[in-house]
C-alpha cells in the first residue's frame, strides 16, 4: 500500500511543531520514518498513528470506558468487579 510520503518539515507543519522539535521526535525514535539515501521521510500514516498515541483524553471519554468496562464486567457476572486471572502454578 503506497501512502505519501512527507518531509521531516512538512510533517512539523501538519503537528504545528518547530523544525526541530520534529527532528528531536525522529532521532528519539518517537515516530517510524523512511530513510532514503539522506533523505528522511514520514509517511501519513505513520504520522496519523504517532498522534493517535499522543492524545489526551477528555474526563467525560476517561468516564465512559470506565463506565462500559463495568458494563461489560456485570454482564459476565461478576458484579462489576474485575477478576484477576488464575495463576499458572506449575
């Protein structure tokens, strides 16, 4: 599958980050890259999943996973509550 591919600058522009902190991202292996000759290069969707794990959850969001967790706890009937896993006892 072939996404574009951005440069280390144009991929700072779309973060609204400095030049170089985007370096310092790329040299602090924060954010998969292609190295080309000299050349680094960011693809979208690896830019797309670097800011997938970067973000900050809202409470309310915070608030409704644990809400559906406990829903879904309850409904295999444990009342709410988690259950740790048997311990391998070999």
């Amino acid at each position: 599958m072939l996404t574009a591919l951005l440069t280390v600058e144009e991929a700072a522009r779309v973060c609204n980050v400095s030049r170089s902190r985007m370096y310092h991202i790329v040299a602090a292996r924060e954010i998969a890259v292609h190295v080309i000759g000299r050349s680094v290069r960011i693809s979208e969707e690896d830019l797309n999943a670097y800011l997938a794990g970067r973000r900050r959850y809202s409470k309310n969001e915070i608030i409704q996973v644990a809400a559906d967790r406990a829903a879904r706890h309850i409904e295999h009937g444990n009342g709410g509550k988690a259950v740790r896993p048997a311990r391998n006892t070999f």
